[in-house]
C-alpha cells in the first residue's frame, strides 16, 4: 500500500497521527503527491494544525499520500502510487485524502488529518468506511496548508469511530471542548432529512441506520440552491487552483487527469467567483433557516455507490460524486461523513449537517446516533 509517503517520527505523545502530504511539516518537503514539486523545498515551520497537535501531546509518524495537488476525487495518483482500500480493495479509496482515509481504515494510526476544499474528506472516508469530519469554514488554521489561499478549503480529521474524531479535533483546534457546549436534548433530538437524489440503495441504508438509532419521526425538506451551490463551488475551485498551480503546467509532470483540469480552468474568471459568491449567500441563507427548527440535517455523502477501480479508468463523469458534499464548503456548515453499508456490504457515508460554529453539537450527535443504532 503507498499510504505513507514520508515516515517520520515527532513528539513524544502517545497518539499516533499521519499528516496529509498537503500540510507543511518542518524539515520535511511538501509535495501535494504531484511530481511537479518534486524540487520543492523544505518547509520552514510547521504549519499551525501540526504544532498544536503535537503541543497536545500528538506523535506524528509520516505524511500522507494523496489525490495530486488535493485536485481530484479518485484518489487515484499514479506517480505516488494508489493506495489500496483496505475495507473494500476494489473501490476507490476517494479523494482527495485518500492516504489519510486508508491510514485510518488500515490501523496505522489514532486519527488522520486531512483538507477538504470539494468534499476531500468526506468523500474518501465515505469510500473506506471511516468517519470523516470538514469543520466549519476558518475554525481550524490553515496556515501552512497547500495550496496558501482557498475560500473553500478546511482542514479536519479522519478517525475509525467519534471518540477518536472528538480527540482529533480537541488537539487541532484548542477551542474545540465538547464539554463546554449545551447539553443536546437526545431524547427530543430534531433532525430533518434533506431531500436530495441519491442512489435507493444508499437511501435504505441511510432510513434503515435512522430507525435503529430511534429516529422514528422526522422531517424532509427540499433544497432548491444546492446544485447550483455546486456549480458556483466549482467555478471558485477551478479558479482559484489554476491561479495556485497553473505555474506547473509548462513543467509536463502534472497527472492527465490534474493537467487537464488546470488548462480547462484558464477560463474561469473573478466575474464567475462574484456570481459564485452570490450563490454562496442564497444557499448558506437557506440551510440556516432549515437548520432553524432542528438540530441537525441528514443527507448521504455519496449520491451514488462508491465506483471501482477499473470503473474508474473508463469513466468521466466523476465529479457528480461530490453532489452533495462540495455544496457545503460553499456554504462553510460543519458536515460530518458516518460509514454505513448497503445490504450486500458497499460502503455509504451519511451526512451529518449543523450551523455553523456547532462542531462540537456535529460530533456529539453523531456519537449519539452510533451509539444507539449499535446498542
């Protein structure tokens, strides 16, 4: 498996991290999997979300590998190496943390960070079977965090199981403190299903974990701007990337896949950011007043199963896979990927939606539901 793509060995802690190979570490070379930067030079200073970790007593064993330039889904990196799904060796490990995600689903450490600018979190932990949370938009630092500047992008943790996500975030964000926040009344919890298009299947793993967990009443309510929240989030990624990256084209070392992205990209414009940002508005707007009268949203990560490999190499049309994550790195709400399976054992992510600055109310509703739909 190339999961690890840089060992090391920092701190002293007992918890054992591995660092998405997006993040500067000191000493340690920033390569975004991409053999265009393979001259890059090393890091100065570690970024902001590895020094906490390690003042919060994290021991960090190595960088991980990832989608190239963290501009893709597949998680597929053919200078790297695909790092093999440990849970489902057939499917994709997701992208763009697809290192992290395996780390995690493979045991090679307490917790993963990961970024997430189009779902790089919750798409791969949707794909392995990990849980997987993108904060809210600016709660963690990203300074120090490839590309430097993203409207979008949000550093955050994978872990096998909440108390290791809860962990994770308490020792990347020293104001997270699950113990600080209102108490959440479990036994009058209020969720509201979004209704969106995903794949049956999904939907019955989805209504299934629901009724096992006690959720026997519900709400469901439409989202009339979330395609084209995805579309503007689109228009902000590609623009904002090619202003990062289009410097490496010329070097002929991108991936196909990555460099065609960046040439298409040439066109996007401020103009399409300015219109993007109007979207942004309007489906932020939306989902506070959805989130108004309940605590949480429930919609799937994934609006279709998870494609394998060989699907994978013939197939274009991948980006509708982040449906119905990339909408909320737009908005910047705190989602939350939890593993689930269909009935004949293909990984599904349910997500978990609350307003914004509720990471800690995410994290524990999540805890919640787990616990009681495994009782």
């Amino acid at each position: 498996m190339t999961v690890i793509v840089h060992p090391l060995e920092l701190g002293q802690g007992e918890i054992k991290v591995l660092v998405k190979d997006s993040i500067d570490i000191a000493n340690t070379k920033t390569q975004a999997g991409s053999q265009a930067l393979e001259d890059s030079p090393l890091a100065s200073q570690h970024a902001d979300v590895v020094e906490h970790i390690l003042q919060q007593g994290g021991r960090i064993l190595g960088k991980t590998n990832l989608h190239e330039l963290a501009f893709g889904i597949t998680g597929i990196n053919h200078y790297t190496g695909t790092p093999i799904n440990p849970l489902y060796p057939d499917l994709i490990p997701g992208g763009s943390s697809s290192g992290s995600a395996v780390a995690v689903a493979a045991g090679l450490c307490d917790f993963a960070v990961g970024t997430d600018t189009g779902g790089s979190i919750r798409m791969p932990a949707a794909c392995c079977g990990v849980f997987g949370l993108k904060p809210t938009f600016a709660r963690i630092s990203r300074k120090g965090v490839l590309p430097a500047h993203s409207s979008l992008d949000c550093v955050g943790p994978l872990a096998a199981d909440i108390p290791h996500l809860i962990q994770a975030m308490s020792m990347m964000d020293p104001s997270f403190d699950v113990t600080a926040v209102a108490a959440v009344d479990f036994a009058d919890l209020k969720l509201r299903v979004l209704d969106v298009r995903a794949e049956t299947p999904i939907w019955q793993s989805i209504y299934a974990f629901l009724q096992q967990a006690g959720i026997q009443q519900h709400s469901s309510a439409p989202s009339r701007y979330i395609a084209a929240a995805y579309d503007a989030a689109m228009h902000i990624i590609n623009y904002e990337n090619y202003q990062a990256f289009k410097h490496l084209i010329p070097s002929g070392k991108l991936a196909p896949d990555v460099e065609s992205r960046l040439k298409n990209a040439v066109n996007s414009n401020k103009e399409n950011c300015l219109h993007a940002q109007q979207i942004a508005d309007l489906f932020r707007q939306e989902i506070d007043q959805l989130l108004d009268q309940v605590d949480a949203l429930i919609l799937p990560t994934l609006p279709q199963q998870v494609p394998t490999l060989h699907q994978i190499e013939h197939t274009t049309q991948l980006l509708q896979l982040t449906a119905l994550v990339r909408p909320f790195n737009l908005s910047g709400h705190p989602a939350l990927s939890l593993p689930l399976q269909t009935a004949d054992g293909q990984p599904v992510g349910l997500q978990i939606i609350t307003k914004h600055g509720e990471d800690e109310k995410l994290c524990l509703i999540a805890k919640h539901l787990v616990a009681q739909a495994t009782q």
